[in-house]
C-alpha cells in the first residue's frame, strides 16, 4: 500500500474506530496520522522511546483493522457513498433507469 493510500486509509478508520481505542493509541496515531509528526517527535512528546512509538502505532493500526473486519462500517460507508453517486447520476442523466434505481435503493437498504 502507498504511503498516501495508507495514511488515507487510518485517518478513514479512525474516523469511524477512534473511540474504541485507547487514549495512548488516539494519541499515538494522531501525532503520526493528523499532526505528522515523526516517531522521534511522538517520543520525546510521550516519554518513550522511538521503537516504542513504532510498536504503539503498529498495534493501534491492526486495532483498527480488527475492528474492520468484524463491523465493516468503512466498507458499508463506502458502499453507500458509491451507491448514492450512481443514483445521483442517473437521476441527473434525465432518463434514469427505474430498475437500476430500484436495486440500488435495495442495496442501499441491505446495507444496514
């Protein structure tokens, strides 16, 4: 995974987890994630050392991907939202497909 992609990808996650982890795994992840700090930076901030940091940060992140794969809201969001824009788009097109329509209002629904 690129280093974007990944640091899109738990900045989604902990958007949707964050209140589920630990206070020193919010913190850890906000300094490195949202602030962009260095491992070096979070240390000295925390009282740790670099390795330490490195250590929180990846439990933290396979924390949020645990919660992942049990709750699935990043998936189902993500669905919604693809599922929303291609309604969006045919009703726009100014012949929407009824049908289509119809199945994507279900999907939607199926999400929940």
């Amino acid at each position: 995974m690129e280093v974007l992609e990944k640091v899109i990808r738990i900045n989604l996650l902990m958007d949707f987890y964050e209140p589920l982890l630990t206070e020193k795994q919010r913190s850890v992840l906000r300094y490195y994630y949202v602030d962009n700090f260095s491992l070096s930076e979070i240390a000295d901030l925390v009282s740790t050392s670099r390795q330490a940091v490195n250590d929180h940060l990846k439990r933290a992140e396979q924390t949020l991907e645990d919660y992942e794969t049990k709750l699935n809201l990043v998936r189902k969001h993500e669905s919604r939202v693809q599922l929303l824009e291609q309604l969006r788009e045919a009703v726009s097109s100014g012949e929407p497909d009824h049908a289509d329509m119809i199945q994507w209002l279900e999907q939607l629904e199926e999400l929940d």
